[in-house]
C-alpha cells in the first residue's frame, strides 16, 4: 500500500466521521434508532475481532491470535483493565510466536 493510499483513506475516514455532526447538527436522535445503534456496536466490533483473527483468504487460520484472544475475552470477563487486557494478549501472541520459531 502507498503513502498516497494511506493518507487518502485517513481523509475519508475523517471525513465519514464529520458528516454525522454536521449532517444530525443539534436534532435529537429518536429513541428507537439510538436504541439500535446501542445494540449494533458491539456484535459488529466482536465479528470485525473475529474475522480478523481466524480469517485468512477463505480458509480458517488458528495461529498465535486465537489463544490471544481467548486470553483477552477471559480477561475482559474478569473485568480487567484494558491496558492489562491489550497486554496480556499480545504478551500471549509474541511467546508462542517466539516458541514456534
């Protein structure tokens, strides 16, 4: 990937996230849709998390990054911090890469 792609999809990216101000200005959101924004958040980060974990081109990888994960998502159901949760995970990636060689 260039630098010229880079930094055009930062500007569009930037861009995507100004146009709700701008475009909602000082509106309330009805209560319905705000109740299906709640909801929708967090199945789409946790599929995002998944895809990029154990997706590789249309075949399922297990490579260090699920262990990691499992790691993170026991950790996040202890109500650890976030730092020690993004830490321990990848603490847990780097050794079994190091220890596959």
């Amino acid at each position: 990937m260039t630098w010229s792609a880079v930094l055009g999809l930062g500007a569009a990216a930037y861009a995507l996230k100004a146009v709700g101000p701008v475009v909602i200005g000082r509106r309330p959101v009805r209560p319905d849709l705000a109740r299906v924004l709640e909801l929708v958040a967090v199945p789409l980060l946790a599929a995002l998390v998944l895809v990029q974990t154990f997706g590789g081109g249309g075949r399922l990888v297990l490579d260090a990054r699920a262990p990691a994960l499992c790691v993170a998502a026991l950790l996040v159901w202890r109500r650890a911090p976030f730092l020690v949760v993004v830490l321990a995970a990848a603490g847990t990636a780097a050794l079994l890469r190091a220890a596959a060689g």
